[in-house]
C-alpha cells in the first residue's frame, strides 16, 4: 500500500535516489525507445562531474556535483534545462575513497520545494527553492575508505541520513524544517555500507526504516529510532538498495571474498590471543601474528587504524569470514531477529556490485558487470532468464529503472539498453550517448533524464 501511494503521488516527480522509495519505478507512459545525442533530445545542460542522479519536483530538478575542489548543488529548470543557481558546500576535509567513487556519489532528496544533501566531506545541507541556505549540520569525519554512496531520504517530517563506516557508524534522523536533530542511533555491528533506507508501513505499528548495512538488515521505529526486527545473514559489505513489495524484501549483496566457497571459519579471538600474542597486552600487534593470509590483509581488518586487531577487529574478521554473498528474499515484519523465520530463498550466482535490483511487473531483475541480465521469480527465486545484453557488455553503476512496460540500463561506457519488460526479455535498443556515467536515470511525465560525466540529457517523444 505504501509504493502504491508513493507511486501515485510521484507521478510527476522523481524526488529521491531511484524515485519513489529507492524502487527505480514510474507509473509514467509514453516513453520513448530510442536516444542519442541527436536523437528525441528535448534539452542537454553541460554540468560539472559527479555520480549522484537527478531529483525532480515538478518544475525543478537537484544534483550533486564536484567542479575542482567545490562540492557544489546545482538547481535546474525541468521544462528548459537552464541552471537556476549553484550553492558551494564547505569541505573541510577531502575524504579517501575508491577511484571509481565520487565525492558527490549520495543523490539529494527533495520535498518538492526544497532539497537536501549529503557530502562525506562536509555533512548534510538543506536549500530552499530559491537556494537560500536553510540549515546544515556538519558531520565526520567518516572512517569509510572507499567513500559514500548512500543518499538521505524523507520520511514524512525527518529526513534520514544513514552513515556507516568501519568505525562509530550511525543512523540520523533531522527535523526537514528546523535540522534539529530528532535521533540518533549509534551502529557498532556494522561496518562500511553504501544502501539507502526503504520505507515500510506495517499494518499494524508505526512507519518503519529498512536500513540493509554489513551482515543485517535492520528495521528502525521512525517514532524513536528503535530497532524492530532485524534480517541476518548477509555479505560484509552491502552497496545496493533492497527493493520491497506488500510482504517481502529482497536484498542483494555482493563482496570480495565471500563467494560460494570462499567461506572460511576462523578461531574465536580468545584463541587467538593464545597463538599469537606474545606480549600478553590483550591485542594483537601485526608482527605477533604469523598467519601471512591475515597479514596480508591487515590493513582490511584493523577497522580502527591502531595498528592492532583488537576484540571487534577480530570479531568482525571472523564474520567477514563466514558470509555468503546471495540475492535474499525475506517475509516483512515482526519483533526481533526474524532471519530463520521469514527466509524465504537465496540465490547465489551472477551476483552485481554495485546496481540495486528491480521488481517490476511480477519480475526481478539484477545487472552484473558485463551485461549479464538475469530474471527470476520472486516467489521461488528460479531464474527465467540470463543471457548478456549484447552491444552494452561493459561495466555497470547505474541501478535499472522501469516504467511504460520497459526496462533502462545504464552502462559506465554510456550504453543506455531499453528491454521489453517480462521474465523472458528482449532488448528493444541500445542507445550510444557518446560519454559515460555513473548515474541512475530519473524518469516522470514522459521524459528520461540521464546524467553522464559531462552533461545533463532530457530525452523524450517529441510533441
């Protein structure tokens, strides 16, 4: 009942990271099939890089971008694609990360008059319509060595921001108004994480936030901030989005080293002291340990950077250890840890890293590197199909989006793939946009927009 009414009420509108929920869907029609840069082109706006994806109001559209060392948000025209203003965010720090991350990964929210944004190297801000700066509350600095993904989400009046790191991560609520904070939940179990939160409406109980991070699913109470009910069993490191129907969640993650096989069990840390350390200091120091495999990796697993593994380090390394990545379908709802109870299937094969899967029309869809297209039934988790999207084999960031019966793929190389929608696809186009992206497509009253490296695209059917 809720993606129904955000759906409905977003008809118009794109207003988060993947639209309605984070589901990548839209009730919308009319689209077109085939793009280019000269073809079914309404405008195109050059833009400063970035990897966030556009947000839409009705007249409006929001964006991160990086231009040299500014961390900047750029406010632009829907109808025209003129750039309406650009505010500066402080950078008070720059913040490690992976190559292939942006400083301006997390993609902003928007109430459909003002906008809020997150940068690992300042915090969140919030602008009004106009782009008066209506509050910012300065966070970090964040110990997450590859850099942020997740974006913040509006939850009637809070908006929420989930920060996890291999250190002090946590769960914030702010009042959208004011940026008073409301709550905030300290998350000592997880490590580094990338999803954004999902909203659910239990039929019974308050709205809840489905918060997928290292190794559980989490669903907080908005009212306090309180955990719920919580989903184990997943990979060390999550960087998509679950998507959820009526009853079910399904949460896909992939990470180095936790393949089917890979899994490996590792002594309790009370025995490890009794190996390795020499010095009796209740920790173990790098050149106590002689086992080379965990030597190799210590940077990985000295969470804190002391130069030690201590009791958390060692716990965590052990979980890290255990896991099985999968693509997990589970019952929604309940009190407490409700793994073994509401598991329903896991799939383990042609897993992605990086896009979040989509459940459109009675279908799943996930997209691995390399094109590989796979569908399944999301009751029994049986693949219908898997084959390669031919002609747009390269790498992928971009998360799928869907609506007016078809499905959009973004690649890296600027390969936008439109399918016909159904478990037995069929490719319908393969569109070269002549430049790369790392951004998801936003899609509302007829029109695509997609960002790659160097511009802005409105495509639609011309009227």
């Amino acid at each position: 009942m809720l993606m129904l009414l955000l759906l409905a009420s977003s008809a118009l509108e794109w207003p988060q990271f993947r639209g309605p929920n984070s589901s990548g869907l839209s009730p919308d029609t009319n689209l077109p099939s085939d793009f280019g840069p000269e073809k079914n082109v309404i405008w195109k706006t050059a833009l400063p890089p970035g990897h966030s994806s556009p947000v839409l109001t009705r007249d409006r559209i929001f964006l991160t971008a990086v231009d040299g060392p500014k961390l900047v948000t750029i406010s632009l025209d829907r109808a025209t694609g003129k750039i309406l203003w650009r505010r500066e965010a402080p950078r008070p720090r720059v913040q490690k990360m992976h190559e292939a991350n942006s400083a301006a990964a997390p993609s902003a929210a928007t109430d459909g008059s003002n906008v809020y944004v997150f940068f690992g190297d300042f915090g969140l801000l919030s602008y009004g319509p106009d782009g008066n700066e209506r509050w910012r509350i300065p966070l970090g600095p964040f110990n997450n060595p590859m850099g942020f993904g997740a974006s913040p989400v509006l939850a009637g009046g809070l908006l929420l921001m989930i920060c996890d790191s291999e250190t002090d991560s946590f769960f914030l609520a702010v009042d959208k108004d004011s940026g008073a904070v409301r709550w905030r939940v300290e998350r000592p179990e997880v490590t580094r994480g990338f999803s954004t939160p999902v909203l659910y409406q239990p039929e019974r109980g308050g709205l809840q936030a489905l918060v997928t991070g290292a190794y559980r699913l989490t669903a907080y109470d908005l009212k306090k901030g309180e955990p719920v009910w919580w989903l184990g069993g997943l990979t060390w490191q999550i960087k998509t989005t679950p998507v959820i129907d009526r009853e079910h969640v399904y949460i896909q993650g992939w990470a180095g080293g936790a393949d089917t096989g890979q899994q490996e069990e590792i002594i309790p840390y009370d025995s490890a002291l009794k190996v390795w350390d020499s010095n009796r200091d209740g920790r173990l120091a790098k050149d106590e340990v002689l086992d080379q495999k965990i030597v190799k990796a210590w940077n990985d697993n000295d969470l804190d950077t002391d130069g030690h593994m201590g009791a958390r380090d060692w716990n965590l390394y052990r979980s890290k250890r255990s896991v099985q990545n999968g693509l997990n379908a589970f019952r929604l709802g309940g009190r407490g840890d409700m793994t073994e109870k509401s598991r329903l299937w896991r799939y383990t094969k042609s897993l992605p890293n990086v896009p979040s899967p989509l459940l459109y029309q009675g279908v799943l869809y996930m997209l691995k590197e390399g094109g590989i297209l796979t569908t399944l039934d999301p009751a029994s988790g049986n693949v219908i199909k898997q084959a390669r999207l031919e002609g747009a084999l390269g790498q992928y960031f971009a998360s799928p989006v869907a609506a007016d019966g078809k499905v959009f793929t973004l690649s890296e190389e600027g390969k936008l793939t439109v399918l016909k929608a159904a478990g037995d696809w069929e490719i319908l186009s393969v569109n070269d946009l002549a430049d790369g992206s790392h951004s998801t497509p936003a899609i509302a009253a007829g029109r695509i927009y997609v960002r790659t490296h160097s511009a802005l695209h409105c495509f639609g059917k011309s009227r």
